[in-house]
C-alpha cells in the first residue's frame, strides 16, 4: 500500500497480510498513466464501478477527471476549483495539476 501524507510519500510493507484488499477497503482510486489515456478513459471507469469503487479520479491534461457513479456520472475539475473525496468531504482542496 502506499500513501502520501503532507508531501511525504511513504509504502508501508505487508500492510495486507492476510489478504489483499477489496473494494470496501478503497476510499478513492487516483490513477494516472498517459500510455493508455483513451482505454483509462473509457474502458476502466465501467470496470472500476462494477467492481464496487466508488469514486475514481483522473489527472489529465484537461484537469482532474472525476468518476462518481456506476451509471456513468462523471465531470471535470478545472486549475483552481475546489473538490473533496465523496467519502471524505472534510478533505477539500484546490486542484492543481501536475506539472
């Protein structure tokens, strides 16, 4: 598993001893590849819902791409808006895209 805590970024070794984690133990997917944009942008979203994931976000060139919503419910987050986990609204932030 990893995790990034204030700019830190930390992988804590056999975090899943006994198994690996399942989709009730995800909060929020963030995936970022530029290799594979239209299949990630397409394909997965689909795959990822039906699985039980139930928020996915994007990085793109465009902005923060964000999937809520196995019926295909998905928006962009432009430089600048605010946006929060849906399961963790009290973690609001500014996106910025990297660089």
């Amino acid at each position: 598993m990893a995790s990034v805590v204030r700019h830190r970024f930390r992988v804590e070794e056999d975090f899943y001893t006994q198994a690996h984690p399942g989709p009730e133990d995800v909060l929020l997917l963030v995936e970022v590849s530029l290799s594979t944009e239209a299949w990630d942008r397409e394909k997965k979203p689909p795959l990822y819902a039906r699985a039980g994931l139930p928020e996915v976000w994007r990085p793109t060139r465009e902005g923060l791409e964000v999937h809520r919503d196995p019926e295909g419910g998905r928006f962009l987050v432009a430089r600048g808006e605010t946006i929060a986990p849906l399961l963790l609204p009290q973690a609001e932030f500014p996106f910025q895209p990297p660089l």
